[in-house]
C-alpha cells in the first residue's frame, strides 16, 4: 500500500477530533530476550495504519489548532555508526517520508521538549490509543507518557481514541481487503501442502513445518502462533506444543493463519494423516 492509503488514514482520524486537540501513538518496541537479544519486532497496528512504517522506536504525532490545521510530525532515532554496524541503520527521513507521506521530522530525544511546549502554549486535549489488556503486562509506551502527563500535569484532559479506531477500521478499504486476500492464499497454499505431506506417525512439528515454508517462501507473517494437534490434542482449544507423534488413524486439526501487510487470516481444517477418513470420521 502506498502513502497516499496512510495519508487518508491519518485525515479520517484527525477530523474525529476537537480543535486543539493533540494525538501521540508510538510504534512500540522489542522487549529484551536475554543478553544483547532481543525478540521479534512487531510494530503497534494502529501506528502502522496511520504511517505504514514497520521500524521500533518511532514515535508519531498530530497537532490539530484552534483553526483546524493539522501539524504531523515523526520522531525517529538518530543514526549511530556503531550500532548500525552490528544491527543496521535505523530507518531514515528519506525512507520515512516515501512510505508514510509525513514530511516533518524530528528525533526521539526532542520529543519531550516538542510536546511540552503545545502543552504549556496551548493545554490541548491529549489523544491516545489506551489499549492495555491486563494487570500483570507491562505498559505500553501509549498508557506510561499518558500516565507521566497525568503525574504532571493534573489538569490535562486525557482522551483515549480506541473506539475511534474501531469505528474507522470496521469496514475494511479496496487496500485492505487485497491484503486479506492475499493472507488467505498464502494460508490456504501453506494448508494444502500439510495435506499433501501428511503421513501416518509424523510428528505435529513436521506437519507444521510444510506450513512454515509456504509462508516464508511467500514473504508472509504468522497471524498468531499455529495449533496444529494430532489425535486427543485436537480437544485443546489452544494447544500450541506441536511435539506430539501421531497415531496411525489419527485426524490432524490445523488452526493457521498468515498475515500480508499486517492483515490476517484465520483458518482452521482436519484431515486424516493416512489422507482417508475412517467411516466414523466422516460422521463427525
């Protein structure tokens, strides 16, 4: 999808919102896994839809005026040498403004600073997405500043625009749908290769690993975490150990999903590892 798709998303969120009317999202971050590691990027979806930038560390903002202008600017990490050296550079302005259609610019260490001054100049209404499902998970980048302008700033209307998000996202664009599209292709040719390999006293792994391959010689993500469960396993509404051996007999429920362009399919199928079902089988 193109700029112009983000762009449109961008101008249907910002005329939901009052004048005088600040919005912060942040890309997000990968947590640490252990030592110099770290786990798998994956940025905040409503960031992308707005800038279609797929970088951690992004922070991204929209400022609309009394009189309704709109200000959008993009926070991005500085270039350092060394780092680049062992992880690559980070993404920059060039690269930036290409996909997303934002043509301001600054650096995360002067976000603060930028936001600060609207905040004193102007003490706007501060829109964030405030999704945070649980007690025990770490705040998202989104609920710890709106938590920190709180602390200090006590009189500062917070609002969040989740529900606007819902309301704007509910029926999918021409872009979108093609992305769907081309995730259930994927998963459907990732389903028809475990069907076609399947055989008796394979291991769930096995099965699992034609579907893998469809999808990384397609350029595709996981929509989530593949259930693919033999025999009794299949009763576990999310098993994900996929270690088990099968039964000859045994039917194969596979639970999948590929994801294009952060757009996701769901689909689930059983099948018979011998490639025929048994009269009872075919009952159920």
């Amino acid at each position: 999808m193109n700029s112009k798709f983000f762009k449109k998303n961008r101008d249907n969120l910002a005329e939901r919102f009052d004048k005088n009317s600040l919005f912060v999202i942040f890309a997000g971050f990968a947590p640490f896994r252990r030592g110099d590691e770290l786990y798998e990027f994956t940025p905040q979806r409503n960031f992308y839809y707005l800038t279609g930038l797929d970088n951690p560390n992004i922070i991204f903002s929209l400022y609309k005026d009394n009189n309704g202008k709109i200000t959008e600017k993009l926070f991005l990490e500085r270039f350092d040498e060394v780092e680049a050296k062992w992880v690559g550079e980070v993404i920059q302005k060039e690269e930036a403004k290409e996909k997303s259609g934002i043509g301001e610019f600054g650096f995360i260490d002067e976000f603060e600073s930028y936001a600060s001054k609207i905040l004193f100049d102007k003490m706007p209404t501060v829109c964030f997405d405030l999704e945070n499902r649980t007690f025990y998970a770490p705040l998202t980048p989104d609920v710890a500043f709106a938590n920190k302008l709180k602390e200090r700033f006590p009189a500062l209307t917070i609002k969040d625009v989740r529900s606007d998000f819902a309301w704007l996202r509910a029926v999918k664009s021409p872009e979108e749908i093609e992305e769907i599209k081309s995730a259930i292709s994927i998963t459907n040719e990732g389903i028809s290769s475990m069907m076609k390999n399947a055989f008796n006293e394979m291991y769930e792994y096995e099965a699992e690993a034609y579907f893998d391959f469809e999808l990384k010689r397609r350029g595709a993500e996981y929509a989530f975490k593949s259930i693919v469960a033999s025999g009794k396993n299949a009763t576990i509404l999310h098993y994900v150990n996929n270690n088990t051996k099968s039964s000859n007999g045994d039917l194969l429920l596979c639970d999948v999903g590929a994801a294009h362009g952060f757009y996701s399919s769901d689909i689930t199928r059983t099948f018979p590892i011998s490639g025929k079902f048994s009269e009872r089988q075919k009952q159920i």
